[in-house]
C-alpha cells in the first residue's frame, strides 16, 4: 500500500481481494483503532504484532516478539516469561524469531508453555522451518507465510489447528498482480 495511505484505508482495499481477515503487522494507535471500527463487519482483525497497549480484546491474536537473548539465555528467557505473564489475561503467542540470538529457540518455546498456558506459538514460516512446528505445533495459534517463496504450504495447513489463522504475509513492494497471485497459490492449499 502506498505509504501516505491511512490504516483504515489500506485495510479496506483488501476487499478488491476478497478478503475478510487480516493481520495489522504494527500496532495501531488509538485514532486508527477509532477509524478502523467502521470497516469491522468487513473485516476481521486475526493477529496484530505489536506490545500490547491499545489492542487488549476484540479476539485478535496479540503476536509478540521474544526479544534478544542475553549473555546469561536462561535469565533472559525469565526476564521473556515474566513480561507475558503480564499479558495472561489475553491471547498471546510467541513468534518465530528472527535468529538463533533471539528468543525463543525451538525447545524454550515448550519451556514457555510450561510456565505460562496462556503462552501459544505464532509460526513465522520466513524465519523458522520444519524443527519449530515439530515442537511447537501443539501451541499454534496462527502461522504467517509468503506464497510465492519457497515454503511448505501443505506442512504448514497440516500443522495449523482447526479455526487457527493462516496470514499471508507480502512485502510493502509486493504489486496488486503479485498479490493476487499469492491469494490464489494459499487459497489452493487453505481453503477461504
């Protein structure tokens, strides 16, 4: 989308895609969450990646960062836990990191969930592969993707629970074709 384009707009020019859900990759400020309301009964709001300050509700998958490991990876990961636990009353989950520097690593992701249920997993299948949905599956709640990159669809649709959101991701350059092309290449896998 063009980058003088409004939050609200930019969300309702999906509707040329036909499509009905989407994931806001930024958290919106308080006047864009008021402009955002209006579009609502188009639009479902699956995910938002962000802290969580304004977005506490209304279903959305809050998708939170694990941040740098520190030197000491066991503290840091104590210093994670207690920063979503703050958050238990809401949906969370913890995304794939960007590296192996940042939490969580594939086995921190279930010593998350054993200290905090609230706690599920958001698969980013641009930064982590096949280890993280052997251990993490169980915990999904979404996963984000690129269509038209190499990436397992078909592992990805298996391992997602029932009702759990499939996002597709584009980038910013992506043109109005690509998108098109990505919509369909994810509808054949994940049924809309």
């Amino acid at each position: 989308m063009p980058p003088d384009w409004s939050l609200d707009r930019a969300v309702a020019s999906f509707r040329a895609f036909d499509v009905r859900a989407v994931a806001l990759h930024r958290e919106p400020s308080l006047e864009e969450i008021a402009g955002l309301r209006p579009i609502a009964r188009h639009f479902r709001i699956v995910a938002v990646f962000g802290a969580d300050t304004h977005t506490r509700g209304g279903g959305a998958i809050l998708v939170v960062e694990g941040g740098v490991a520190g030197e000491d990876r066991e503290r840091s990961l104590e210093d994670l836990c207690r920063r979503l636990h703050r958050l238990r009353e809401f949906p969370v989950a913890l995304r794939t990191p960007e590296d192996d520097t940042h939490h969580p690593a594939p086995y921190e992701v279930e010593m998350v969930r054993s200290s905090l249920p609230n706690v599920g997993y958001w698969h980013d299948a641009d930064r982590g592969g096949q280890e993280y949905l052997e251990v993490a599956q169980r915990w999904m709640r979404g996963a984000s993707f690129q269509p038209l990159t190499d990436v397992d669809l078909a592992g990805i649709r298996d391992a997602l629970p029932r009702g759990a959101p499939g996002v597709v991701s584009c980038p910013p350059e992506t043109s109005q074709a690509e998108v098109k092309e990505a919509l369909a290449r994810a509808r054949g896998y994940f049924r809309a």
